[in-house]
C-alpha cells in the first residue's frame, strides 16, 4: 500500500471531543481511517483517507476477497452527510454515492473505541465494520 501516513495529526482526530466531532461533521472527515480494531482484523482490514482536496482513498484486505484499491472525489453536502464518487480508470463517470456518518463509542472484543459509522448500520459506506482515527497497523 502506498501513502504517506505523516499527513494525519491524531490530535485533531480526537473523536472523545465534541468540538473534534462537531468540525467533523460540517467540514467532513480529513484524515486516515481503518477498521475498528477488534480480533475480526486478522480477516479483513479497510483503510480510507479523505484528503483535505477532496480527493481519497480506499484499501481493502481481507482473507476472501485479497486486496483492493480505490480513488475517489468527495464532498459534504450536509451536516453529517458525504457525496463519493469512485474514480474508474475507464471514460463512464461512477454514479455519485450519498454516505451519512456519525460518530459514536462503539465496543468491540479488545476494547471501547470512538467511531465513524453510518447512520443506519454499523459499518461505514462500503466497509463492513466502523472506522477510527488511524494511529498504526
């Protein structure tokens, strides 16, 4: 996988803060993200990075799929609320996709962690699982 890990700063990615949280969800969420950690991370791993530009990233990696990458253009069109479009490599434009979020204190098997999930579900966009903020793999 190939990004730069030094472009997140944990401290404004402190979800345990409201104002953190607040800013978040008007601005969106800047920063690198991956998997609630948990046991289930030997079986499968996602990793997203918005970009302050409104570009991004996904890498996933579990152990019936293999691995998987992705570019994408995002932007906030509402308090909580994201538009994604995937970027294909062929001349047809991806359709937009509409990704709520919010954040909460979600448990899992090796701790409580703060996360991003959707609304409706306990995944986020396409990811089976919430995601943190990313410290290290």
């Amino acid at each position: 996988m190939d990004h730069d890990t030094s472009r997140s700063d944990p401290v404004d990615m402190d979800l345990s803060h409201e104002h953190v949280r607040r800013r978040m969800l008007t601005e969106g969420p800047v920063g690198e993200w991956n998997t609630l950690p948990g046991t289930h991370t030997a079986l499968m791993y996602d990793f997203v990075r918005f970009a302050p530009d409104g570009t991004g990233e996904t890498y996933r990696d579990s152990l019936l799929g293999g691995e998987t990458f992705e570019h994408f253009t995002w932007s906030v069109v509402a308090p909580g609320h994201l538009v994604c479009v995937v970027v294909e490599d062929s001349e047809e434009e991806a359709e937009p996709e509409n990704v709520g979020f919010r954040f909460e204190e979600q448990n899992s098997d090796v701790g409580t962690f703060w996360v991003m999930r959707d609304p409706d579900w306990d995944g986020f966009w396409n990811f089976v699982q919430a995601v943190v903020p990313r410290r290290s793999r």
